[in-house]
C-alpha cells in the first residue's frame, strides 16, 4: 500500500512538471510571419546583419520547440520576430536601387 502511494505521487509529480510549460504556438507562429514578411522585403541584401540574427534565432527556436525547451523556444522565437522586424523596416526604408 505504501508503494504504491509513494509510486502514486511520484508519477504525479513528474507529470505535473511536463504541464507546467506550454507550447509557445502563438510565438512561433509570428516568428515565421515576420521572417517570412523579412525575407520577401529583400532584408538578406538590404540589411544582412539583423537578417542573419533574424534567421540564427529563429532556426534556433525551431530546434528548441522540437526537442520540447519550449521556454528557449519561446525566448528565440521572440528575438527573431524583433530582428526579422527590424530588417524588414531597414529594408523598407533604404529600398535596392531599380536595374
């Protein structure tokens, strides 16, 4: 009876820890809009630098939310949206002269 309590508990336990996080959809989903709306802007030619960043953190986020960190994942997905923003204004902003 004993074991099976202590058993009992600890399975509980251990599953209330995998439902303490949430998947972050919402963030990885804006992550990839904004790369996305980045990358169609010409961001990579326009302003390689945040471009880069944009796309390091999200290729980073992906990685995370695939082998389940989701608070990295949710972190990355984060910093992507904002360099991926900021690369697609700077690309916006200083459009490639026409040929």
């Amino acid at each position: 009876m004993v074991k099976t309590l202590i058993a009992f508990i600890l399975v509980f336990i251990l599953g209330a820890c995998g439902l303490a996080t949430t998947r972050p959809k919402m963030e990885m989903a804006l992550a990839q809009t904004a790369f996305l709306a980045a990358k169609k802007a010409e961001a990579q030619s326009q302003a390689p630098n945040l471009y880069r960043k944009a796309e390091f953190y999200y290729l980073k986020a992906k990685s995370a939310y695939k082998r389940k960190y989701f608070n990295k994942a949710k972190q990355y997905a984060v910093l992507s949206q904002k360099f991926s923003e900021q690369a697609e204004y700077a690309a916006k902003k200083n459009p490639a002269p026409a040929k």
